[in-house]
C-alpha cells in the first residue's frame, strides 16, 4: 500500500496567495492617515520654536520666509507627495465612474501644496523678524495665494467626490462628514482669506488646515479599511 507523501496530499488550493496590487493600494490610501499628522507637527513645532512667529496673528505659510523658510518648505513638499500618493490610492480603489475624478482633484491638492512651497508669500505682520511687510503684492506672492485657493477648492470637491461614493456604498456616517467637511473647508478659506490681516481670520485659516487633514485622515482609514485584503 502507497503512502502518500505530503506533496501530493497537499491541495493547490490550500496554498495562500497575495495579491501585490491590493497591497499596494492599502499601501498608498496609508499616506492619507499620516500626512496630516506630520504636517501639523511639523508646522507647529516650527511656530513654536522660530523667533517672532505668532499663531493668533500668522498664518502657517509665513514659516516659508526667513533663514529657517527651508523647513516648511519642505514639509510642504513631502506632504504633497504623500497627498498625492493617497490620491493614487483612491483612484485604484474607487469604481471607475469616480475614481478619475477623485483622483484629479486630490492630486490638485497636492500639487498645490508643493507649488505654495516654491512661490512663498509676502512678508506681513511683521514676520520674518526684521523684515518689512508688502506694501503690493509680488509674483510670488500672488502665486503662492493662486495655488492656495486652487489647492482649497480642490480638496473640498475631493471631499464632495468621495462623500458621495462613501453614501452609494452605504457609508452613511463618512459621507455626511466628508461633506460637512467641504463646506467647513471652502467656508473658512474664504473667510480667512477676506481677514487674513486680523487674528480672526488667522483662526477661520487654521480652521480650514485642520478640517482638511482631519477629513483626509478620516476618509483614507475608511478607505483603507474598504479596500480589499492582499491575502487571498
């Protein structure tokens, strides 16, 4: 009597398989959970450290001038690239109907977030130190407030986009904060942007920054969680 041996008692189909393109989405929708974090510690660790900076009467984007502007820049810089590997995320995750568009308008948040890096602001409210505020705008300025409001806008239809593929999948709860989160989102750009030279608009600024990361980082984990498991 033939023993059988256990590589022909094996079943093929016992055998796990991973699936690379799964795990590489999961990967990327990942990206959107951390950038926020990092922004807003990198950004504030700054605020609080460099000489002269006011968070009650300047916005994040001044750390862009003076002798330590290099930092925000480059924090902006990496957080565009994670932002933009999260759109990748969701583009890969989303049914084809959405997921272009999804994809296109988070991207334009990332792109404008490392174009706001290469264009700084003007100097105002008396930062940098020692420095003269703008009397006009320049290039760079007027470039820097471009991308800005490009970049805003963008996110908050990302967040409609989205919102509305959270809803048909009956994610109802996720759907009405991405949402709420558009309206938080261009609402307080638009007014902080009116009032930029007074601390309550200053606050309505802030307000957007961190409505923006807090959606991203909301919608990315639910995202994450929805997404398919590599192992097979």
């Amino acid at each position: 009597r033939k023993v059988p041996t256990m590589s022909t008692a094996a079943s093929p189909s016992s055998t796990p398989t991973f699936d690379r393109g799964r795990a590489v989405t999961k990967s990327l929708l990942g990206w959107g959970v951390v950038v926020g974090p990092f922004y807003l510690i990198v950004g504030l660790l700054q605020a609080l450290l460099v000489p002269g900076f006011d968070l009650s009467r300047h916005a994040l984007s001044l750390l862009l001038l003076g002798g330590l502007g290099w930092i925000q820049a480059v924090n902006l810089c990496l957080s565009g690239l994670m932002v933009l590997a999260a759109a990748v995320g969701f583009a890969r995750l989303m049914p084809r109907r959405s997921n272009i568009w999804a994809g296109v308008f988070l991207g334009l948040y990332g792109v404008s977030l490392i174009a706001a890096a290469i264009f700084p602001p003007d100097p105002m409210g008396g930062f940098p130190v020692g420095g003269t505020d703008a009397t006009t705008p320049s290039m760079s300025g007027l470039l820097h407030l471009a991308a800005s409001a490009i970049g805003f806008v963008s996110l908050a239809v990302a967040a409609l986009i989205v919102g509305a593929w959270l809803h048909r999948i009956g994610r109802r709860g996720a759907a009405i904060t991405s949402w709420i989160a558009a309206a938080v989102i261009v609402l307080a750009f638009l007014g902080g942007a009116a009032l930029a030279m007074v601390p309550a608009g200053v606050g309505l600024l802030w307000l957007a920054v961190v409505a923006i990361w807090a959606w991203l980082a909301i919608a990315s984990y639910t995202a994450y969680r929805i997404a398919p498991s590599p192992s097979l």
